[in-house]
C-alpha cells in the first residue's frame, strides 16, 4: 500500500521538513504534489534525489490520500475542506480546527486513538504543547497531574523562514554597530528576549500561551487540568525548551520520574546534572528531558526541563506520525 | 559629612558600576580607592572627570568609612573582615555572607530597617532575587504570598566581563561558520539557552535557584514561603527576564495589582498590552513590569513579567542605595 500524498505550505520552514521526515521514515508514496503560495511557483524541491515542482494551491485540488498542511490558519480554513471534498485526511498544521469538537487533536505517544474520531481533519497540536505533552504523559498516567505552570524558551524558527533571517540580519547589524531593521518580529530579537508568541488575547494572554491550556486538556482528555504558560521568545535557531513545575495527583519521586520517562516512547532523559539545550536536539525527532528534580512549590510536585526541535517533534514530525498511524490502522 | 570609600573589584562589570552609580547619584565621597586584583594593578578608571589609579588589594588595607565589594566570595570571605577591623561598614555583593544571621541582606525598598542590625557587613542580595522582591513586595504586603515560581532568562554579564566577551565572540565565529571556542559557560551561549547559572547542589537545584529560595525568605522574613526557581542563561549582554507566578494570600486582581505597582518606589509598570524586555532596562535603575494577568494555575494567583538590569539594580545601584541609607540614617 503507497499514498498520494500532497503538502500544502512545501517551501516553508515545516513543509520543507515535512518532505525531509517523509523521506527518512521512508513513508509509503506513491505520488508527491507540492504546494505553495503563487510567490513559490516554479520553485524545485529534492524528495528521494528527486525535483519536484512547486505548484501554485489550486481552488481544484487533486484528489490525494493526505494532505499535510502547513501554510496558516486561512489557508487551511479555505482549502482543506477542499481536499477533504476531494477524499483525502488532512493532518494540518495550523491552529484554526485543533479546538473543533469534530477534529482529532493528535499526539501519536499521547492520544492515537483519537484518529478514529476523524471526519476528514486531523489537527497537529502547536509546537510548545507537542513536546510538554509528550513529556507528562507518562507522569499523567502513573499518579495524575493537576496543574502545569510552563515557561518557555521558543527558537525563531516557530515564526517561519523570514523569522530566522530577521534573527540572522539583526544579530549581523548588531556586532557590526548598524542599526538594527526590524519586520517580522513585534520587538529586536537578536541579543534580547521577549513574552509574547502569537497575538494577545482579552485577557491579556497570548494565544500561544492559550494554546498550551486548551489544547493540552483536549489531548489529555481533561477538562480540570490547570495550565499557566508564559510564552516566551528568544534568540535561538531552532529548538524550543520549557521550564516546567507540575502539581502531581500523587507522590513520584524525582528518580521514580526519571526511570518512568526514560522508558517512554520519544523521550530522552539526561543524566543527572546534564540537561538538553536547543543546539543539541535541533534536527532530532525525540523530546528531551533535564533537570527532573522536587518542586519548590508544590507537593507533591517535579520541576524539570524538557527541550524539542519545535519543527521536528513539534510540528513535521508529529504530523507525519499521525499518516504512518492511519497506516498502520488501515484508516487510509 | 562625606565619606572615605573603597571599591574592591573596581575593575569588574559590577566594580566600574558602582563608579558610575556613585558618580551620578552623586554620593559624598572625600576620598576613593580603587581596588582590584594583581593582574589589573596600573590601571586607571574615571571618577568625575578624574583618572583614578587602580591598587592591587593590600592585606592591610586603610581605614575608609564605606568598602563596596564585588570580587567574588573568596576575595570577600578574606578582606571584609580586615576592612571592618579597620573601621568599615563592608556592602558585600558576593554571595559569602548573604545568609549568615548576624549579617543584614537588604534591599532598601523592602527591608531597609535591616540594617541597623549591622555587625560591619552588609549583604547585596543575588541579582535576580532583587527584581523579583522589588517587583513583589507591595503585593506581599497588601494581600500576603504564599508561593512562587519562578523561571528566569538571565544575561551573560552576570558572569562578568569574559561572559560578555564569550558571547561577542561566539557569535561571531557562527556567523562565520568558524569553529565555536568556549571558555567561561558550560555550554554554548551563542543563539542557545542553556539552565545553570552557578553550579548545581546535592537536591539537583543549581546554587543560584536556592539563593532565590533562600535570600527571598530572608528578606521578607518570612521562612515560610515557597520559591521554586528555573535559573536559565539566555545570549543577552545585560538585563535579567524573569516570568513569575505567584499564589496570593488574599484576592488581589490585575488592575489593583497594576495600580499598587505603579506606585511602589523604583517599579515601572509597562501598559496593558504592552511589556519590558532587556534592552530597554539596560543602564536604568528601576524594575519593570509587565504582563500582569490572572494566573491560570493559583487562585488566587498572578502571573507577571519582570526585567531589571542586573549589573545596576541588581547588583551596584542596590549597594549604593544601601550606603546612602547608612549615610540618611547617619549609621556611617
């Protein structure tokens, strides 16, 4: 069995590693359109030592077995309809269905099971909630977690291509005393940090600091757990790390906790006063966990650090995950 | 009256502060030396308008009135003693007698009556612990806190200058694709992240979380209240970030959080949508305010962002508030 598969957003940062992922996990294929804006036709990308041509996102989709998306919020609200209409499961990247009571909303180390529920959308979770997510299961599972409160540490490559060459041009301007241009970001990035990630919300949340408490309730199927993120950006590449205190059901102790995640699926821990830091996991597929110690505050509770490549794990990867499951279901 | 003042560590980030704190606060000042290691012997630092000669620290040092002192615990450990002996009050910023009980650790906005109880030292409390107690001790004061977490994103001048010349110059050699050299931190700083500031204890926290613990309980004299710090190295040259959540005694909402901060002495309250980050603190002398919100885990809770320079309130502005309270309660 081998899938037409289309990607919709193919020269983005995501799409782009959409198509490394798909290629390194050998994924079945049969046929590979690529998609993009106007702006990126004619533009060739490699799959298997293959060019491919990007072509412009048609109003007609071809019919395909799945769509991975990544090109916004309203692209996807437009057009993955379309090529559900046309037949095929779209795993989409964006946030504009991952809160919809009919879209799956899928870790695959999480919740598989949550695919069957499909209606044609699978939603890919944001990138900070994959990697916390994947690393308090296991926690969750065993003695319960009443509240998360997470702060994080997030790459610029979560804003896109243009992102990473604001923080390369900025950080040039810088060390060479020109004056420093800004265009994508809301603040200067190189030499600085920042909270806030995505737009803000009425009350004075972000919609990425949102995201982590809604979605991580909807993944974890419930509706009590308390989550408080301050989303944080800084002058990183790629991967994006989370400080992160939780209140536990019941007691684990912090080695307890290190031999529980060391076990489960995705998750490397590190020894005990090593800790991941974001040049060390970027391009790995695993989430990666530091630091696991008593927490301060709560009791019984564990603080920790837990580091992903926010474009692997956290967004192409997991997606593609979510198409070897409907596989190996035999849902597609 | 004006007063005989020493400067140890003269030549360091927090040593050439106190200068500049001490020249444009205006400090009465009849004579003032300089003092620093062997290997900065010779050199000549302004004061203003005046070149001053730095001197290696002699083991009999003169009778001055006021040393500041930020050389490190050793240098502390061995000289506060022989400068009190000879009359000084010692405002030690090292971490050597932060919690010894017969020593004062002050900030003038919280505790100022601290100290009064002097045996000849004064400690400056950790970096990162003033912005936070600044920021939160009119809230203690109004409705009590029981417990706060705490990540922080902290700058590299806290490790001093070869900390801030460690990140010039890796960031250089990766913009250039050239080998990346590492000297002072444990890890990569260049466009990383990495959680250890100080070296690590045998309950897996690093030094610099307990001292928030620790040096908050002192100061607020309260033994009961539970810290539970991140301390995380972000590739900023100067100013410490800190995201802030806090578990209230009593209901306090954001806006009257908002108003009561807007009026505590040395806080700057940024508007609603609105926030600090590093560059705009570096060289001021307040704590700044942001994000002020409900917080999503304590109830009833608050969550904040606080930014300060660390180098000028967390470190020298705070010693010379401290010798001008002396100096305003005529105890020098």
């Amino acid at each position: 069995m081998s899938y037409k598969v289309a990607i919709v957003g193919a020269t983005g940062e995501v799409g782009r590693a959409f198509l490394k992922v798909l290629e390194e996990r050998n994924f079945p294929i049969s046929e590979l359109y690529l998609f993009a804006s106007e702006r990126s036709e004619g533009k060739t990308l490699t799959f298997k030592g293959e060019s491919l041509k990007v072509q412009q996102l048609p109003s007609n989709p071809p019919a395909v077995d799945i769509a991975l998306f990544s090109a916004g919020n309203s692209v996807s609200k437009e057009f993955a309809p379309l090529f559900v209409r046309e037949g095929a499961i779209v795993i989409d990247n964006s946030s504009a269905f991952r809160l919809s009571p009919d879209v799956p909303l899928v870790v695959p180390e999480v919740n598989p099971d949550d695919v069957k529920e499909h209606m044609g959308i699978i939603a890919n979770p944001n990138c900070s909630t994959i990697q916390m997510v994947v690393a308090l299961w296991p926690i969750y599972k065993k003695v319960g977690i009443k509240a998360i409160v997470v702060s994080t540490y997030q790459s610029v490559s979560g804003a896109g291509s243009e992102a990473i060459e604001e923080l390369k041009r900025q950080t040039g301007e810088l060390l060479q005393n020109r004056e420093i241009t800004k265009s994508v970001f809301p603040r200067r990035i190189a030499m600085n940090v920042f909270p806030q990630v995505d737009s803000f919300d009425e009350n004075l949340y972000t919609r990425e600091e949102l995201k982590m408490l809604f979605e991580t309730r909807k993944i974890f199927h419930d509706p009590n757990i308390r989550v408080s993120a301050t989303c944080v950006r800084v002058p990183v590449f790629y991967g994006h790390s989370e400080a992160i205190n939780i209140h536990l059901g019941d007691n684990l102790s912090p080695n307890d906790a290190k031999e529980l995640l060391s076990k489960a699926p995705s998750v490397i821990v590190a020894d005990a006063l090593d800790y991941p830091t974001p040049i060390d996991v970027a391009g790995k597929d695993e989430v990666f966990v530091g630091r696991i110690r008593r927490d301060m505050v709560f009791d019984p509770g564990l603080s920790m650090w837990v580091v992903a490549d926010n474009i692997r794990k956290g967004a192409a990867t997991n997606a593609v995950q979510i198409a070897e499951l409907l596989h190996s279901l035999a849902l597609v």
